[in-house]
C-alpha cells in the first residue's frame, strides 16, 4: 500500500497551493481566537489592569506555542516529503516520533515554567495585582503545557496527512470551546485570568483528542501503529522546525523586552494600549502564518518529485497575497482606529488614545512580518534549515538595538517604532536570499528539461 498524493498531476499550482492555504488560513484565525476572545473578555469584564497582565504572560505562551510548532512544522515537512517519495514506512514512523516529541517536551516545559515563570514576570516589571494576575494565569497553563503544544503540533501533522479540512474542523470545535467557557467562567462565574486560563486548556484538550482519533480512524493516510521511534527522523523534525521555535523565542524576548520599555517610559495604560494593538496585529500574523503554512505541504511535495518550476510559482503567488494583504489591513487600522479598539475596551479615553497611537506607529510595516514568515516558512518546506534558523534568528537579534536606542531619543513613540523600523531592515537581507534561492531552483529547472530527452531545447 502506499501513501495517497497531496497533489495531483493535473491540479494547478494555485488550486493545489488554496487547497492547502485556505484551511490552514482558517485553521490559524480560528487559532488565534484563543488569545484575541481572552483579549475581548479580559478587556470587558477585568479591565486595563486584566490587559496589562495578560500581557505580561504572552511571552511565556509564545514559547508553549513555539514549542508545538518545533514539532508541527518539522514533523509535517518530513512527513509530507516522505509522502511525496510514497515510502509509507517513514510516515508512520515520523507520525510516532513527532507525537514522542510532543509528550517529552511538553512535560519538560512545566517543569521550567513552574521554576522560573514567576522570575520572568518579574524581569518584564509585574508587580502588584498585575503579577497576581499574570502568574494565576501561567501557573496554570504551565501544568497544561502538553495540551498546548499538542494542540499546537498535531492539527498541522493531520494537515500533512493530506486532511486540511478535517485539521481545520478540530481546531474550530477547540475555539468554539473556547469562546463558550470564556463567557461562563469571566462572564458569569467572574473567575478573571485563571478561568480564561482553564477555558483555553479545556478547548486545546478537545483539539488533541480529535486529532488522536482521526489518526486512529479510516480516514487517516498515516496510521498511528506501534512503531520503534527514529532518531533519526527526530533529529530532522528538530533541525526543520527549529526556525519556527526560534521565531517564537524571537516573538516571547521581544515582547518581554517591550513590556519591560513600556513600563520604563510609560505606564499601565500604555502596556495595555500595546496588548490591544497585538490583539489587532495578531489578525494579520495569524491569517499570513496559515496562508504560508499552507505553503509548505505542496512545496515539499514540489521538492520530492523534484517540479521546481512549481516551487517557484507557489512562492510568487504566496508572497503577492501575504504582502498584499499587509498592506490592504494597515490602511484599514489607519481609517477607522476606534472601531478596532472598542473591541477591546470602552469609555477609557486615554487607552482609547494610547491605542491609536500605537497602530499609527507601530503597524506601519505589518505587511513586512508577514514576509519574513514566509521567507522562514519556505525555507524549511525546501530543507534549507540553516537559512530558515537565520531568518528567525536575526529577526530577533535585529530587534534589540532599536528598542535599547529609539526609546532613549523618542521616548514612548520610540519603543512603538522599533519593530517597523526593525522589520524594514532586515526585510533588505532576507529579500535577496530568497531570490537567490529561487534563482537556482529555476536553474535546475531548465537543466531538468534538458536532460529529458531535449524537449525544452526543441520547444
């Protein structure tokens, strides 16, 4: 038996790369409900305090999620490669050795929360009732750090199994969870943090018990089966996804970083301002990490049956959709600002004017964070691990000078500037990488048509 093709022959690129994109685009907004249906709770029913600290705790979920994706993406781009190549045998085995992945670092990350989470609210500047606040809600979602990074990981293998829909369909049944528990535990039985906290465990665990099943099922490619794990296949998924962890180690020190300058050169309001402008800019990363995530099945396929020509035209349709896009929602959050932020808060005119503030300044590159994720994205989906881990990397690294320098000269406006600013440069160095890339595939395109049978020369 061997494994069924994401891509048929007689498929477009476009069609094959929409196919992967749209559930996936879903798949990521839905997922991003978690944090943005907490951000409308918390912002009405706790207040500018309930923000500020659960954005103090955002750096620590950025490492849970980094974590999932470390195993999602690394385990989807091996196994969709092997499927690609039809060996059925290293799919099930990569299935087993992503899931092992899963348990251990899962367990491995409650224990160093649970030491240090409280430590590192400190560092960012929580004290008072909005370290009480944060480290509620940590404590508790360290202890269900395994359900968050299997929520995370496991609807992006199913995807990978050639089941985008039903990966879709899993993470939605876990947010309409969500939003459902968010509404009785804040709304009704007034449990601020902690409920939202328990809300979102309780939906993330239904996603995992989902996706358990469905590999379990008839409907599966891969079946789950009692396979000897590979470390092989383990140290790939590693080297594979660890541009995606390292871009959430990336997301978590600068968003420390920030609420530590936002303290420094402001005050609560202004760190609650910050969380609703994340809130509003979390819309436009979530929807370009799903439009590019769905990029990266049919290019690892692409690159297993070596049609390079298709690489090319997926990564072109991919980057005038992410960029477009980008650019389409900052002119929106510039026309009508309160709109947007009365999702968050109302009757509270100086968040109100913080908040605008930071979508005039600190958006004005959104459509850049969606390049750099595809630039990542790809790079893993073609096996470039060491680029990809480079445009994690120096997207983090080149973050710091500008929150360390434009604050002491700009003050608030400065730590609002840094990221756009930031994210133009590096956007000139990772730019030319991928064209590069891109250059050589089509390079070995045409040396591929000349090698059959010269009918390329002849045409």
């Amino acid at each position: 038996m061997q494994a069924a093709t994401p891509v048929q022959p007689s498929q477009s690129v476009a069609s094959t790369f929409w196919r992967f994109a749209i559930p996936s685009i879903v798949a990521m907004l839905v997922s991003g409900l978690y944090q943005i249906i907490d951000g409308f709770f918390v912002g009405h029913f706790v207040g500018a305090h309930g923000l500020a600290s659960i954005n103090m705790a955002i750096p620590l979920l950025g490492l849970i999620m980094g974590f999932g994706l470390l195993v999602g993406m690394g385990g989807g781009s091996v196994l969709s490669k092997y499927r690609g190549e039809k060996n059925l045998a290293a799919t099930q085995a990569t299935l087993v050795t992503a899931l092992f992945l899963i348990i251990l670092i899962g367990l491995l990350a409650t224990i160093v929360f649970i030491a240090f989470g409280k430590s590192l609210l400190n560092i960012q500047g929580a004290t008072g009732v909005t370290l009480e606040m944060s480290w509620g809600y940590v404590q508790i979602m360290s202890f269900g750090a395994l359900i968050s990074i299997g929520a995370s990981a496991m609807p992006m293998l199913v995807r990978n199994d050639d089941s985008p829909n039903l990966a879709t369909v899993f993470i939605i049944v876990g947010a309409l969870t969500n939003i459902v528990l968010d509404y009785v535990f804040l709304g009704h039985l007034d449990m601020g943090l902690k409920g939202a906290a328990i809300a979102t465990l309780i939906a993330q665990l239904a996603t995992c018990v989902l996706c358990l099943r469905y590999f379990t099922s008839a409907k599966a490619k891969t079946k789950l089966t009692i396979k000897q794990l590979d470390k092989t296949i383990a140290i790939r998924i590693v080297q594979l996804g660890a541009s995606n962890l390292v871009m959430f180690i990336y997301f978590s020190f600068v968003m420390a970083f920030h609420n530590m300058q936002f303290m420094a050169y402001g005050d609560t309001t202004q760190l609650a301002a910050f969380a609703i402008v994340g809130y509003l800019a979390s819309c436009y990363y979530f929807f370009a990490e799903g439009l590019v995530s769905g990029l990266q099945p049919p290019v690892s396929y692409y690159l297993g049956a070596k049609q390079y020509k298709r690489i090319i035209e997926t990564v072109k349709l991919a980057f005038s959709v992410t960029v477009g896009s980008g650019i389409a929602l900052v002119i929106l959050f510039n026309i009508v600002p309160e709109l947007f932020i009365s999702i968050f808060t109302t009757g509270n005119d100086a968040l109100l004017e913080a908040s605008k503030n930071g979508i005039r300044l600190h958006l004005m590159a959104l459509f850049l964070d969606g390049f750099l994720f595809m630039a990542s994205i790809y790079f893993v989906a073609v096996g470039k691990s060491g680029q990809a881990l480079f445009v994690s990397v120096g997207n983090m690294l080149i973050q710091f000078p500008f929150l360390f320098i434009l604050p002491k000269y700009l003050g608030i406006d400065g730590v609002w500037l840094a990221v756009p600013l930031s994210n133009i440069t590096f956007a000139l160095i990772v730019l030319p990488m991928l064209l590069i890339n891109l250059k050589g595939l089509m390079k070995m395109h045409r040396q591929q048509n000349n090698t059959d049978g010269g009918v390329a020369v002849c045409q």
